[in-house]
C-alpha cells in the first residue's frame, strides 16, 4: 500500500463508493478500461482481491472494505489540507460542493444563487437526489454540506437548522375537500391519498402524527418526488401533504388547494448537515452561516406570491 498512487486510490474508492466501474469512470471522466487497470494494479500491490462479484453485483472483499476505509481517511485529510491551504490563498471562493434532498430544490437553488452572486469566485456545485442517495455521499463524506428535513440516525454528523418546514395537506381545489372546514384528520386518509415513497422524510412525518392519533394510511399511489405528487393530485388521483416550498407556483396559479384539516400544518426543520469533525472550507462555512442567518426570510420571498395564510 505504501508504494500505491493516489490516483489509484481515488480510483478504487470511486468503484467502491458506486459499486460499478462504468459508474466510476463516468464520474471520473476516464474510460471504464483505464478505470480497471488501475484497481488491478492496486489489488496486485495489495496482494488481495478488492472486489466480488455476486451474481451481477459488485461487492467489496473484506479486504476491499480494509482499503476502502483507510481509502477515505487518505483522501479526506487531502481535501481538508486542500480546502486549508485555498482558504489561505484565496478568502472566499474556491468549491462549495452541496447535495439537496429533491424537495428542497425548490428553494435551495435560490439561496445558492443568491450566496454566489456576492461571492462570485465562489465556484459552486448542486446535486439533487433523493435520500437514499443523499445518505450514501453524507456517508463517504463527498461533499461540503447536505440539506434535508430529517436528519439521519447511526452517522456522526452535525446539524444546524436554517429554515422552517411547512407541510400542508393538499387537493384539486374542485375536490369536495376543499370547501370543508376543521376536516377530521381520520376523513382526511379516508381519501385516496398520493404518497411519497418510504423513506421519505415527508413520508415520515405524516406517519409519525397519524401515529399518534391511532391512525394510518397507505397510499393510493406512491410517487417519488414531490413534483410527480403535484401532479397526481391535479391529474384527480387524490389528497397529498407535501411541503409548501413545493407549492408556490401551484397555489398562485389556482391549481391547488390547501386543506383545513385537523393536526395540519405539520412544523418541521430543514438542516444543512456534515459529518461530525469536518473541516470547512472558508466558502462552506459562509454559506451555512448564510443560510443560519438569512435563509427564512430569503425564501419568504419565494412564498409572497402565493395567495394563502398558513395558520
């Protein structure tokens, strides 16, 4: 190991952490080939083999899992020692590396928009996923910080709220719902209800306060955004609760309603998280400072146009 390059090691851990070479190569802009000889001639300096193929999935040895865990002590030092020494160089600016929840785009777009046009050498990069996905890269630790409303168990991560999360319960707004007052949250799930897919942190939250008045739903159809779930409620497929970040071209529009039912809206947090111990770089930590300071009343801009009060 002594003797292997990094480049080598970079490679191997962006195999490991995709579980696919042609994944790999195409993240790292090399042709799948190149890719392979580089992890064969890291497993020869090892003297091991790294991977497994199990049926038509790729899997880490346990020497492969070894590797991959000293892989990323490795190349996490170089990056903080990287981020250190640009900081030192150039203030402000340099990468800001991000990864959104996909209901989150609908605002956090703005916020980095409005973060990079007063720091314009700052050099930003977006990723929208969902959160399965989103908990993979917080776990290989990939990028500087992640946005999401519900902040996950067994990683040693720090999180720091920055905005409200208001969902609301949602119909066509010639559903018979909508005329409705004080809706008995029971009458609610006994519509056909549009939901998100499990592991959703929306999903949960709904579970959670249904839970707790000895209720429960399941979905009608589980859809897996909250821009397909819009859609089905105004193609008629249903109700929903989705985040009001989510709904603010909708609502303006006249497209759907929010409903006055019982235990709604449901008052969540959304965080900027990053693992417990990183060091960020100077353009990260004014960002979240950003984000901590001005990020509600940035978004309650985007919201001014739709013509609801929630109470």
């Amino acid at each position: 190991m002594l003797h292997a390059t990094l480049q080598q090691l970079r490679l191997f851990a962006a195999v490991a952490r995709n579980g696919s070479f042609t994944r790999a190569a195409e993240e790292v802009h090399l042709t799948q080939p190149a890719v392979s000889i580089q992890v064969k001639r890291l497993e020869e300096r090892v003297g091991l083999a790294l991977f497994e193929h199990v049926g038509r999935a790729l899997h880490l040895t346990v020497a492969g899992q070894e590797v991959y865990a000293a892989c990323r002590d490795v190349l996490g030092r170089l990056d903080d020692l990287e981020t250190a020494l640009g900081d030192l160089q150039t203030g402000i600016a340099g990468p800001l590396k991000v990864t959104v929840i996909s209901s989150g785009k609908y605002f956090l777009p703005h916020l980095l928009g409005t973060f990079v046009r007063r720091h314009p050498k700052v050099e930003p990069k977006l990723e929208i996923t969902n959160r399965a996905k989103l908990l993979a890269r917080l776990e290989a630790n990939e990028d500087d910080l992640y946005i999401m409303g519900r902040v996950p168990e067994g990683l040693q991560v720090e999180e720091h709220p920055f905005l409200e999360n208001v969902v609301v319960a949602v119909a066509r707004p010639d559903h018979p719902l909508a005329k409705e007052r004080s809706i008995p949250l029971a009458r609610f799930v006994a519509e056909p209800y549009v939901g998100r897919e499990r592991g959703s942190g929306t999903r949960k939250a709904v579970e959670t306060v249904l839970a707790e008045h000895g209720l429960s739903v399941e979905p009608y159809i589980e859809l897996d955004s909250a821009e397909a779930i819009k859609h089905g409620v105004m193609g008629g497929l249903g109700v929903a609760a989705l985040s009001l970040h989510a709904l603010r071209l909708e609502l303006a529009a006249g497209e759907l309603a929010i409903l006055d039912v019982e235990a709604f809206p449901l008052r969540r947090q959304w965080y900027a998280v990053h693992r417990k111990g990183k060091r960020l770089s100077r353009a990260a930590q004014t960002f979240l400072d950003y984000l901590q300071n001005e990020g509600e009343a940035e978004v309650a801009h985007l919201l001014a146009e739709a013509p609801v009060k929630v109470a």
